[in-house]
C-alpha cells in the first residue's frame, strides 16, 4: 500500500505539472506567435525595387504568426484608398514628402509608422555624361535649345524624349509640374509607359551610342547600371518649384555631395525622401506588436540597392533573397522580433 501510495502520489504529481504546462502552453504560444489567427494583406508597388523591402516585412510578419495573404501589386492611388478602408491591410513603400498628394486619400484611416528608410532617397534628372560635357548641359533649362532637343530626339517629334514616370505615381505629379515650371512642354516628350520596360531600352540605346534623358530615384537599379559620374551625371533644375504644399520643403530639394552631379550642391528638384510603412489604424490598433515592428525595423539604403543590381542582372528570387537578408542579420531581426512580442504582452 505504501508503495502504491507513493506511485500514485507520484502521478498525481506529474499530472498537476503536465497540466500547468499545458496551462500555460497557450499563453506562451501567444506571447511567442501574437499573430495566431489574424490575416494581413499587404500591397506592392507597380516599381519592382519597393518588392524586396516589401518581402522582408513580410517574412517578419509571418515569424510572428501573421496569416500572409497573398500580396497585391498596387498603383499609388489604389493602395492609399485600399488602406484607408482596410481592404488592404498595409504597405512599406511610401516615399514621403513625394506622397504627401495622397495624404487626403489615406489619412481618416491609416498613418504612416517608422521607416524602412530615412532621407536618402533621391530623385532627379539624368543624362548621359559623353552628350553632357559635348553639348554643355547643366540644367533642365538647357532643354530649350535646339542642338539639345535633337540629341535627345528618339521618335523625330523634334522634342527631348524622357523616360519619366506611368501615371499615378508620385514623381508623375512633380514631372508634369516641371514641364510646366520650366517653360519646357514645346521641348520634352515625357515617356508614360512601363517604366522599367522604358529604362531598359533607354540603356540598350546608351550602349549603342545613343544621348539618354531619363528621370530615376534611389535605390533603383538604373543607377548601377548607369553609374552616376561615369555613364551618366544629374543634372539640375533652374530654381527648385515644386507643386503645392510641397513648396515648404524646397531647401530639401537641393543637396550636397551628390555623387555624379553638375554641382555641388546639386539642385536635384525634389526632396529627399523617407521610404515609410503604411498602415491601416484600426489594424496597428488591434496590434501593437506590428506597431512595435515597425517602429524598429530597418533596411540599409546599400542593401536595396545590392539586390536591385541582382535583380536587374536576372536574379528575381526574392523570396530567397529575403530570406538570406533576414537569415544574415538574425541578431537585429531577433531584436526587432523580441520588442514586437513585448508589446503584445
């Protein structure tokens, strides 16, 4: 009896701890997985160097048990109203001030939180640098001259083609002001259509020889393959003129040490840039730990651009490449990962 006494005590025992285990399983299932359950749709741009950032988060997400659905390829417009209303859930390609025009679109219901990427994001005007120093080009003021417009005549419209931005994008919006600003609709042909497909013949006819005109940001493929001081060079704007409340930000417009620019200080024409989430608020509201992601995520500006160099020599694994990202910074990941978990304690 005794000795069945102590067995039974004994199992007795070993069930009170195999309870309070399996008690407290969930609770640890849910401090470590706080997305169990809960669905987050997230948007891409239609500009392919937002996707790998755009990946990454995604993958953060679903290591806190975030259902990942299937991501949605998005025009500015159609996101900023999507967020706000919560067809879609989030973003993390916002270029802010550029964006600022869609601020009344998204603002009742989502807000921008923490930054993928803080203030070096450029934009601006290049050409290439053999027409540059053979014409004596500086400024976008230099297009109204008429040995300048037939360097850069592709189509024989006797305009300057350049390759510019597709409609509903942000830096659409600041060019079209430009043309207006700068005297120039009699003397540039903007290029609307896809603008990679665009860019990718603009370097086919720089590598047979012909003068390019284009306009691009950073980080994006086109500045590896044509590089700033070698191929290519920035060029300047008159005086900086920017739509609207944009206006307040023109001494962000001018910069200096531009690699590749006419001058130092370059005056590129459009603010530099915070590449930012977007979140829908009621979302962020039910879950702070994604609030707490993405107030300590970050992805270094050289990063981006390293996989959208890999990406434009052929490399359009993304999903891979993210993965490495993340698995070669699993310490700050971890970071970001642990305070995200804390906050949905």
């Amino acid at each position: 009896m005794f000795r069945l006494g102590r067995t039974l005590t004994a199992l007795g025992t070993i069930a009170m701890i195999s309870g309070a285990v399996m008690a407290g399983a969930p609770a640890a299932m849910a401090q470590d997985q706080p997305g169990a359950g809960k669905t987050v749709t997230m948007a891409q741009p239609t500009w392919d160097t937002g996707w790998f950032h755009t990946e990454i988060y995604r993958q953060l997400l679903a290591e806190l048990g975030y259902d990942m659905a299937p991501t949605m390829t998005l025009d500015n417009p159609a996101f900023y109203e999507s967020v706000a209303y919560g067809d879609v859930t989030m973003w993390v390609d916002g270029w802010f001030p550029l964006h600022n025009t869609y601020r009344p679109a998204f603002e009742s219901g989502a807000e921008i939180v923490g930054a993928v990427a803080r203030g070096g994001a450029l934009e601006g005007y290049l050409v290439d640098k053999a027409t540059a120093e053979r014409l004596e080009i500086t400024s976008l003021a230099d297009f109204q001259r008429d040995d300048v417009k037939e360097a850069f005549d592709r189509d024989g419209d006797g305009k300057a083609d350049l390759v510019a931005c597709p409609p509903g994008w942000g830096c659409e919006v600041n060019i079209e002001h430009h043309l207006d600003a700068y005297e120039l609709r009699d003397h540039v042909n903007p290029i609307k259509a896809g603008y990679a497909a665009s860019m990718a013949d603009a370097v086919a006819a720089y590598q047979g020889g012909d003068s390019i005109f284009f306009y691009t940001w950073t980080p994006n493929w086109t500045v590896n393959e044509l590089v700033p001081g070698e191929d290519v060079v920035w060029i300047e704007v008159p005086e900086v003129d920017l739509p609207g409340d944009l206006m307040e930000l023109a001494d962000a417009a001018t910069r200096e040490g531009v690699e590749g620019c006419v001058n130092d200080p370059c005056r590129l024409g459009f603010p530099a840039n915070d590449i930012v989430p977007v979140v829908n608020s009621e979302f962020l509201n039910d879950n702070p730990a994604v609030r707490a992601l993405l107030e300590a995520a970050e992805i270094p500006l050289t990063d981006i651009f390293a996989q959208n160099a890999a990406m434009n020599a052929g490399d359009t694994d993304i999903e891979a490449q993210a993965a490495a990202w993340i698995a070669d910074n699993r310490e700050a990941v971890d970071g970001w990962l642990e305070q995200a978990r804390a906050a949905a304690e």
